[in-house]
C-alpha cells in the first residue's frame, strides 16, 4: 500500500502570520495535533504542533541557546529552539521548519519508518512543493483493518510465486494473523519465506509453528 490508499485529502493549514491563539482553536475545533504552515502561494514551508506550543505553559521558560543556527537539520533544530518556541506569539515564530515529509507514492512502511525515526505524528503530503493531503499515526493504523480476506488472498499469491515445484505450503489469515504450514526445502527458503509474509501490509503476525523445513542433502549425509 501506498500514502494515496491511507492519506487525509482534506488538510487543515495555517500560514507564519496565524496567531497562536487561532491556531490552537483549529486544532481543538477539528481534533487535530497538528498544523502544515503554508506561505502565500501554498508552499510548505513548516510545521506546528502540540509540542511546540506546551513549551509556552512550561515554567521557567528554556534559557536561549549559545548557539541559534539549526539549518537543515531537524534535531539541531528540535535542540536550539525551545527558547524561541516558548517566547513567539504566532505561528511563524513557533513552528519547526525541518519538515519530514512523503509523497503520494511513499510505501506505508516507509511512512512508519519516518514517523518512528523522526519521532513524529504525521507527515505531509507534498506534491511539487505544495502540501495535497496527509498522513497520521492513525491513518498508518488502518492498514491493520484490512480483511483476512484481502490478507489471505495476498499472502497466497506471494506464495505461489515463492515455493518450488517440491515444496507445499498452505496459507490462512484469522483476524489479521497469517497461520502458514507445510515444507520448504531448506532452513534458508524458511527464513525467507516468513520474511516475505511479513512484507503484507496490515500483517498483524506469522504462526510459524507448522511451517517446516528439509536440511539440504549434504548436511544429512555429514558431508
């Protein structure tokens, strides 16, 4: 799956001249954690959060960093600009410029990946620059309501496509669980085999209890 099967087309956005205050009544009215900010003619160009404005409430205020620069880089920002974040009044003086974003054809593993690695909520869709939908935790989680249906047809055609003419394998999915058993020939097609079931989007996990394998011919005779 990719972020255009998962993705939220309807993006609330805000612009750097927003008033903090206003940009908190958008999140709470709509029940949202964060907002893409976006300049004049639509562009990208940062993001406010949640976390961005309780630095405001936190007592005492961060002290201003010996070093202000952060560049392109999203932890050297994350590091230098709690001061700033807990004295600016509008958006533009609070948000996180070091965007991590994806495009519509960004896998939805890669998308997990990012928000795990970035340790962020959501990521925005950008499209030449401008922001055309985006993607939260919550959308990532929906891969896991797919059909066992849906799983099972999927993870039967992979499969098909993996075993050899000596091997037999059967699939079956029960509420997100792919339950496999039969022979492969070798521990190696095993290990692979499981790995491959594990790239289905929505897999929720292997029981592997009944998968088994053949040694190859030469470990059984002690060569």
């Amino acid at each position: 799956m990719l972020a255009q099967d998962i993705m939220t087309h309807r993006v609330i956005t805000v612009t750097p001249a927003t008033p903090l205050r206003d940009a908190v009544r958008l999140m709470l009215e709509h029940r949202i954690s964060g907002l893409p900010v976006v300049d004049d003619s639509g562009r990208l160009v940062g993001i406010v959060t949640e976390a961005d404005l309780l630095l405001k409430e936190a007592k005492p205020h961060p002290q201003p960093p010996v070093l202000e620069w952060f560049g392109r880089s999203l932890w050297l920002e994350r590091w230098v600009s709690p001061a700033r974040k807990a004295e600016g009044q509008t958006v533009g003086e609070v948000m996180t410029h070091n965007v991590v974003t994806a495009d519509e054809q960004t896998p939805v593993e890669e998308l997990a990946a990012r928000m795990i690695r970035y340790r962020v909520n959501r990521l925005p869709i950008v499209r030449d620059g401008a922001v055309v939908a985006i993607v939260t935790r919550a959308d990532v989680l929906k891969v896991f309501l797919r059909s066992d249906e849906t799983l099972t047809a999927q993870c039967r055609r992979l499969v098909g496509e993996f075993i050899l003419p000596t091997e037999d394998v059967g699939v079956d999915v029960d509420r997100g669980v792919v339950h496999v058993r039969g022979r492969v020939a070798s521990p190696g097609r095993r290990s692979e085999l499981l790995q491959l079931l594990w790239t289905v989007d929505g897999v929720i996990a292997v029981d592997d209890r009944d998968l088994l394998h053949a040694y190859p011919a030469h470990m059984l005779m002690g060569e």
